[in-house]
C-alpha cells in the first residue's frame, strides 16, 4: 500500500468535505471489492505454497515420517497433517 496526497488527487471541494471528519490524519480506503484480487494472485507465493505442499506429500509417500517432515519443512507437525489430509482428500474424489 502506498500512501498518496490527497490534495494531488481528489477535489478540493472533495477534500474540505473529507476535513471536516478527519483533519490532518491517515486514513485507509478500501477498494471496491470488484477491484480485489485474490490471495496470491498478485505474487508467486500461491504456486510456491502448492508446490511445496505437493513436496511434503510427495515425501510422506514415500515413508518419511511426519516429524521429519515438520522438521524439514520448518512447520509444525499438525500442519503437515493438515496438507497431508488435503492431498489424501482431493486423490480420493
């Protein structure tokens, strides 16, 4: 998020208006939330994530134990079972 000044882009009219509620302070606006992009869809984290949550289960099929993985993954071993039961859930169906 950057930070814009408000007299380079709203009314001055608008701004005076927006003075009477908030002088001199920051405030957030948020954006219509057709303009929203989804978790990740802006970086590469969503694929890294996948990509590493297929590793683990790749890993655990191949008999390393779930503590070893929490270890090599720097995760706690309840979020290894959580990505393992999400990879076992989604080759079922």
């Amino acid at each position: 998020m950057s930070y814009k000044k408000a007299t380079h882009i709203l009314p001055r009219e608008l701004l005076e208006k927006v003075q009477e509620y908030i002088d001199g302070e920051s405030i957030y606006i948020p954006k219509i939330s057709d303009n929203k992009k989804s978790w990740g869809a802006a970086t590469s984290t969503r694929q890294e994530l996948l990509d590493r949550n297929e590793h683990i289960y790749m890993d655990y099929l191949a008999g390393t134990r779930m503590q070893d993985l929490a270890e090599k993954y720097f995760l706690s071993v309840k979020s290894i079972q959580r990505i393992i039961g999400q990879f076992k859930k989604e080759h079922k169906e």
